[in-house]
C-alpha cells in the first residue's frame, strides 16, 4: 500500500521533473519557475472545473486545457524574456527564472485569492478498489497507468522521432547543432514549452490529490528539484528512477522519520552531489 | 573605489551620525535594518564579486547567528554583548563543515549544493521544538535596556557593521583578497602560480558566513525575536537581489542596493503589502535583463565592465 502511494507521488514529481531537466538538457537553463508552473496548472484545473458544465467529459477536457494553458504562459516567457539571456552567465539566468516564481506566486495570489482550493475527482474514479485486500482510491490507478504512458510516450519521442534526435543532439553540442543548419533558437522555445506543459499535466493531474494552495510551488519545486539533481540534470531515465525513488523515500520517511524525511532527502542530494555531482545518470561536465 | 570615495565616505558617515538628531524613531529602524542588510549582502559579495561563487544558501549562516544569539542569550544565560561576538563563531564553524564540500563544485552546482545545506538548515530549525521553538521561534530577545532605544540601537548596529565593513574591506585588499580574485578569473592559472584555490575559497566562505552571522545576530536583537523563516530559501536571495541591484562588482554596490531594497520595499509593501514580492521578482528580471552591472554600474560607467558574476 505504502509502495503504491509512494510511486503515486513518484509519478507526479516526474512529469514536473522530466520537464525541469528536460529544459536544463537543451537550453542549460535550471528553471526554477517550474514548481510555479505546476501550481498554475493545478489552479487551472480548479477554475475549470468550476467553469465547465457539470457533465462526465469536463474534467476530462479540463485535464486537456490546463496544461496547454501552462505551455502557453511558459512559450511567453521563453519568447519574451529568456531568449534574452541565453548567452549570460548560467547563475544569472538561474535568479531571473527565481524572480519569476515571486512574480508568478503573486499574480496567482491576486487572481485566485488566498483559500485552498480543491479538485473533485470525477464521478467514474471517485471510488477505490481493492489492492492485497485493501482500498486503493481509483484516482491513483489513473496516475499509476497515465505517469508510465507519458513516460513511454517520452521515449518513443527521444528515440523514435527527428524531434526527439534534434533535443538529444542539442544536449550534447548546441553549437555543433546550429552550425548544422538547425533552427536552435525555435527548438529551445518548443523545449521549453514542452517542458512547461509537462509541468502543468502533472498539476493538473495532482489537484484532486491535494489542497490546491498558494505556496505548493516552493515544495513542488524542492521536491522536484531534489529529484533531478539525484538522477542527473538532462537525464531523461534518471528523473524517472529518481523520482520514483524520492515518492517511496518520502511516504516511507514520513512513516519512519517524519520529523526528519525532508532532510533525509536533501541529505541524499548532498551526498549526490559530493559523490556523483553530474547526478546518478547524467553526465560529467567538461 | 574612486579617488572621490573617501569624501563620500566622510559624508555619509556624517549623515549618519546626525541622523537620530532630526529622523523619528521609525526612519532610524529603517536605517538599522539598511545597515544590517547591507552588511549581510556585503559579506555575501565578498564570495560572489570578489571570489565568483554564487551561493544560494546564505540564510544559513544568517540564521545560525541569530539562532545562536537567541540561545545564548536565553538558554546560556549570556548577555547580549557577550553573546553578539560568539554567535557569529557559530556561523563561520557552520560555514566550515557545509563549505568543506560546497567549494569542491562549481557554478551551479555550487549554488545548488548550498541550496541543500540551507535547507537542511531550515528543517532542523522548524522541527527542533525543543530547542528553537519550531514555527513559533524565540520571542523576547532584547538587548540590554541601554541598547534598547531606536537611537541607541541604530548608533550600536552603525558602529558594529562599520567595523565588519573595514574588516572586510581589508580582507579584499589584503594579499589574500587579490589571491581570491586570481581564483575567480582563473583558476587553472591561479593554481600554476602557487595559489592553493580550493583552501582560498573556503576561507573566503567561512569569512562571508561569520560576517553573515554578525549580520543575523545583530538583526536577532534589532527584532527581538528570531523565527525559521530566517534560514527559508527567499531569505538567501535576498542578499543575492541587493548584491545584484547594487552591482556586485564594487565594495559599495551591496551597501547602495541594501538602501535602495529597503527603501523601495517600505514605499511598496506600505502600500500594497500583498504585491511586495510582485515587485521584488519584476525589479530581479529588470536588472537582470536591463542593468547587468546593478546601479552603481550605471553610474561609474564603463571602470567596472558589465560582466555577468564575473
């Protein structure tokens, strides 16, 4: 049961992991707005739900807009203000995108309010069934099948497309890359709205599991980004592993330790770094 | 530093010292904390102008100060001017085990790994009920009722930042100083002349961290209380922003953006509280994106070249 919700929460800190090191493999950007994004997904997923008829399809359709909403917001970000900065030092752009978050976290203050919100799940997945004679909520055996799908889906577009080998070359040498003729400058903004969108998919997936709440970024971006230095920036398999590990590490240190399964994970991103600083999976730099 | 820097001094010393004689008591809290800030984004500076290592974690060694001034003071039994000069201890001893390994990384993986000891930091604090209080911090942390006046306070947090300033502007003049920035230009070739970089930049870690614990300890007393939020992550960007608005490649740009920060965060947040970190985001991509060298670089123009953390 514990492992259950353990890789129920692992499968939401991949998609919003997956997306963070995704946009760090191609665009060297750690961009630390992505707990930002994923709290817009989910407060977007509220107003939806409000706002669509009460029929079995709307939260369905709801699930399908809020994070184009979220690739929307972070295609105007890349356009409008990271693109500027691409060529500055790596530190700079790290402080712009934490601005982002306090500018991010406010509008989302002024336009929501500060009351929890939350998500009814719907009426088909309400329920629970049974898993080794216990009750096991459906909601999460929707997470548990669609998080792999999308992770297969990742897969198949990495290896099995020429977008997918263009995102892989980029990682690898940028300049090499553009001096090949290939437009990087328009690869970056899809990157990075893909990215962005992955972050609100697994928002919007999350808000009937959580009070939807100001201040879910911070945590959602900690967690996140525990996750991607473990499995190594710009590993796609790391994140997954990595993820996976942090929700069990966490549902079971919260049953063993509570008081300390925080810093049971930051102590093992330490470790990680002193160690292994390119991470689990990813590779050494220079 | 300008030929004309020594007279700017004398002036702004001057200003501060009358100040009290003609400010109501509110204006001379604001220049406390000014003065705090200042010292705490200074100290901050000496790692990223002068040594090119951004730290993301600084609200540590700010929190171990004030924390270790706090229980000093109310579980040691210390008086307050007694305590003042330890609690700073405690935070270069912090900055010592945590910089041992933040300096064997680079850029932002340096960043990043003290990122994690500050928030390892945090955790400890808000969970530790028993000594720190948790959530509730620790209240009732005043200096003795000489101190306690506004303008008693302000002429005491005055002289004590003043003195960690020529401290840490001795600190950069000194051989080491210049060894530091040979580190930050290059390190290979600061190795080849004999300079052992990695020890160079963990003195220069633990100094910021003392001097950033001075900066917490002295804020512990201003507040009367110290809380978690201290050792937060917002708290470690806060002397990255007023580096950054000041220009982080000179002495005197920290201590300029401490001026500016506060007093722009008082206009706003005294008129719109809610949309403070509204703005404070807005002016961080501005900067950012607008003014590389922060505002002394706009105004002593092309002397320090606008480059990024050098």
């Amino acid at each position: 049961m514990q492992v259950l919700s353990g890789l129920s929460v692992g499968m939401f800190l991949f998609l919003v992991s997956v997306g963070m090191s995704l946009i760090f493999g191609v665009t060297r950007i750690v961009n630390l707005a992505h707990g930002s994004f994923y709290m817009v997904g989910a407060y977007l997923m509220v107003t939806l739900v409000e706002l669509l008829p009460d029929r079995p399809w709307s939260f369905w359709v709801a699930l399908l807009v809020a994070p184009l909403g979220v690739a929307l917001l972070g295609g105007v970000i890349e356009v409008g203000l990271l693109r500027l900065i691409y060529r500055r030092d790596p530190l700079m752009q790290l402080i712009l995108t934490f601005g982002l978050i306090l500018v991010i976290g406010t509008l989302v203050l002024i336009v929501w309010g500060p009351d929890n919100k939350s998500v009814s799940r719907p009426d088909v997945l309400a329920g629970s069934v049974p898993v080794f004679g216990q009750p096991f909520p459906s909601y999460y055996v929707l997470v548990l099948a669609l998080a792999p799908a999308v992770a297969v889906a990742l897969w198949l577009i990495f290896y099995r497309t020429r977008w997918g080998m263009l995102i892989r070359a980029a990682t690898v040498d940028r300049e090499m890359l553009g001096a090949l003729g290939v437009d990087v400058s328009a690869l970056y903004t899809q990157v990075f709205v893909f990215g962005s969108w992955l972050a609100g998919l697994g928002g919007a997936l999350a808000a009937p599991t959580v009070a939807v709440a100001i201040g879910m970024d911070g945590d959602v971006l900690t967690t996140a980004f525990v996750v991607v230095v473990i499995g190594g920036l710009g590993s796609f398999a790391g994140s997954f592993v990595s993820a996976l590990l942090v929700g069990l590490l966490q549902s079971f240190g919260i049953l063993v330790f509570p008081a300390i399964s925080i810093v049971l994970l930051f102590a093992l991103m330490a470790v990680v770094l002193i160690v292994r600083p390119w991470g689990l999976f990813g590779r050494a730099e220079e | 530093m300008t030929a004309s820097a020594p007279r700017v001094i004398a002036i702004a010393v001057a200003v501060l010292a009358i100040a009290p004689l003609v400010l109501p008591p509110f204006f001379l809290q604001l220049l406390t904390e000014i003065a705090i800030v200042g010292l705490f984004a200074t100290a901050f500076n000496l790692l990223m102008g002068y040594g090119g290592m951004v730290s993301f974690g600084h609200a540590a060694y700010f929190a171990l100060g004030a924390y270790a001034a706090a229980l000093l003071v109310k579980k040691a039994g210390l008086p307050m001017l007694l305590a003042l000069p330890v609690a700073p201890l405690v935070a270069a001893a912090g900055a010592l085990v945590f910089g041992f390994f933040i300096v064997r990384l680079t850029h932002t993986y340096f960043a990043m790994l003290s990122l994690a000891f500050a928030q390892i930091v945090f955790t400890v604090i808000f969970k530790w009920k028993g000594l720190t209080g948790g959530d509730d911090g620790l209240l009732d942390v005043w200096p003795p009722p000489l101190l306690k006046s506004p303008a008693a306070y302000y002429y005491f947090t005055l002289a004590v930042v003043g003195l960690c300033l020529l401290a840490l502007h001795a600190i950069i003049d000194s051989p080491f100083g210049y060894a530091l920035r040979a580190a930050r230009e290059s390190p290979r070739r600061a190795r080849f002349i004999g300079v052992d970089v990695r020890r160079h930049q963990l003195l220069a870690f633990v100094l910021s961290g003392l001097f950033s614990g001075v900066a917490g300890a002295l804020f512990a007393f201003y507040n009367g209380s110290v809380f978690p939020d201290f050792a937060y992550f917002p708290k470690s960007f806060e002397p990255l922003v007023v580096a950054l608005l000041g220009g982080v490649h000179s002495f005197y740009g920290p201590l300029a953006g401490a001026l500016g920060f506060k007093v722009l965060e008082w206009l706003i947040s005294r008129q719109w509280p809610i949309y403070w970190p509204l703005f404070l985001g807005g002016i961080v991509v501005l900067v950012i994106i607008v003014l590389p060298g922060g505002f002394v670089g706009l105004v002593s123009g092309g002397r320090w070249r606008a480059r990024p953390a050098a």
